[in-house]
C-alpha cells in the first residue's frame, strides 16, 4: 500500500474523465523545494518570498538571493516555480524594514505597495529572480494588486530589470485576493499571463473578517458562497482573456475545496507539501464532470456550510 502510494503520486492528477489539475505546492525555503518535489508536486505555485527576509538583521542582498533561487530551480530540476516578489505587512512583519505603524496594517502599506515604495528593495529582489531565471522555469507574481496603476508600475520596473541583467521575458501573473482586482479581472486579464487566487486574503476582504481575528477567522471559510462567485467572476474574466489560473490559498488544500476550485475552472491548485499527494489522489479519482456540477450547486448556495454539506 505504502509504496503504491509512494508511485502514485507523481503520477499527473488527470480527472477519471481525462481533465488535467496541476497540482503544486506553497513552499518558503530550499529545504522545502526539496521537500515538494519528493511530496510528488509538479513544481510550486507559491513562493513565499518574506521567509528569506525574516529572522535576520538585514534584506538578504542580490547575489544571497540569486544563490536560494538558483538551489530552488535546481532541487525542482526543470519544474516551474512562482516567485512571488516581497508581501510584507499585515501580519508579516519584518523590524529592520522599519515599516510604519498603521491602525489597520491589513489595509496598509503591504505587498507590492510596499514594495513600490521601497523601489530599491524590489528591484534587489527582481534583479536576483531574473538572473537566476536561466537556471529553470520561473514565473514572476505580484501580490496585492490592488488597482491597474499598481500593476503596470511594477511591470514597467521588471522589465527595465530584465534588460539590465539581458534575461529572457518570464511569464508575470498576479495574485487576486482584493476583491477590486476580482471586479477589474477583464482588465487585469489583458496585462498578465496568468492569475492566482489568494483565497486566505481574498476572504478577508470580501467578508471583512481579520484572518488572524481569534473569534473570526474561524467563520471566514473559503467556502463561503460570496468568495466562491469571486473565484468564479475572476475565472470566467481569465477564460475570456484566455489566460490561465491557479489558486494558492488554504481552500486549495481542502478536499471540498479542491473540488468545487477545480470545478469553476481553476487549473492549477498550489497546497501545502502534505496535502499534495492526497489532493492529487482525489482529483484522480473524481470526475471533472462531477467537479463541474459540484460548483454549480455551491455557486448557488447562501452559506458556507451549506456548500461543505454538499460533498
Ligand atoms: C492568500 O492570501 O491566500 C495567499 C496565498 O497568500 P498569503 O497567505 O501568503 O497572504
Ligand atoms: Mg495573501
């Protein structure tokens, strides 16, 4: 049985109906590129870059960097990563950062708003993901767009990264976990190849539900009905651009969520390392078919709970 298992999951996760979910995981150092790989994930669609930035008394410089991403491309061994540029704020603080004590940092300077006001930081770590780009296949991600403005800013400054260091063009996506990132989709859409949808802050925000509240957090689930026809507005926008789409929040990583995410469209589930083989022995043995109806009925739902009953 153990070692049926151990076989199975790197087999691909297609559908009993031949429909194909990447299945990838959220990672934050090397150790644990490793890690996903033997986890049997087909890359990762998550990397948390503030973990390089943590528990230390200053930024890693470019050169320090470029040596992590180049030991991650290299333990993926031709799999694709997402390097997700700095998301710091919120309840991501760094103290020699020096970030600014907000009322609300949830709603303050965090991810790239931070970073575009921190240009010298951002075009560090850019200069560091470009020039190991050549090492493996990498993808850029932007997280906590909030508007346009935010997003062509940043890809403006990549690019003039890109043809300082003379890298060749990666693929750029974005998060959505800002509900007016869902509402400008069709906009977002045109200026990126690729989504990923941050369901841990993107049900924050739609439910306004702190996900750190110890009373809260428990009732902001991924599920609820309201984020669902969020994730379904952003996959239709991304079919009509046909761009593709992943998702890396939580729900991604849940058997019901799995399902009801991969039936609204959503390509490419990034979970945590355990949970990888288990989403992918799932999404094997079910059928898109069933996965599909299965989203259309959650969609239709008035409670999170409600849709957790239907599986
Ligand atoms: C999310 O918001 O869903 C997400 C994947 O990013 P993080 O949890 O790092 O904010
Ligand atoms: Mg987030």
């Amino acid at each position: 049985q153990r070692e049926l298992e151990a076989r199975e999951r790197y087999k691909p996760a297609l559908t009993v109906d031949g429909a194909r979910v990447e299945v990838v995981a959220n990672i934050s150092d090397v150790a644990e590129a490793i890690a996903s790989v033997e986890a049997g994930a087909e890359g990762v669609g998550l990397l948390r870059t503030e973990f390089l930035f943590v528990n230390r008394e200053a930024p890693p410089g470019e050169d320090e960097q470029l040596a992590i991403y180049a030991a991650m491309l290299s333990a993926l061994n031709g799999l694709p990563i997402i390097i997700r540029t700095l998301d710091v704020g919120g309840d991501k603080e760094i103290p020699y950062l020096r970030m600014p004590v907000e009322q609300n940092p949830f709603l303050g300077e965090r991810g790239i708003r931070f970073c575009l006001s921190h240009e010298d930081l951002f075009r560090t770590q850019l200069r560091a993901i470009y020039r190991a780009s050549a090492g493996g296949q990498v993808r850029i991600m932007f997280p906590m767009i909030a508007m346009i403005e935010e997003l062509e800013t940043a890809r403006r400054i990549a690019e003039e990264v890109r043809l300082e260091v003379g890298a060749a063009p990666v693929e750029i996506g974005i998060m959505i976990e800002i509900p007016s990132a869902v509402m400008m989709a069709p906009e977002l859409a045109k200026r990126v190849d690729f989504f990923s949808i941050g369901t841990n802050d993107l049900t924050q925000y739609a439910l306004a539900m702190d996900r750190m509240h110890p009373v809260l957090a428990k009732q902001a689930d991924g599920l609820h009905p309201a984020v669902l026809r969020l994730i379904d507005s952003t996959v239709r926008a991304a079919e009509a651009a046909r761009i593709w789409v992943g998702a890396c929040g939580g729900i991604a990583g849940d058997p019901v969520g799995a399902a009801v995410l991969s039936g609204l469209g959503v390509r490419e589930l990034s979970v945590s390392i355990p949970a990888v083989a288990g989403i992918k022995a799932q999404l094997r043995h079910s059928a898109m078919a069933e996965n599909r109806d299965l989203a259309r009925r959650a969609l239709a739902c008035t409670t999170a709970a409600e849709v957790r009953g239907l599986k």
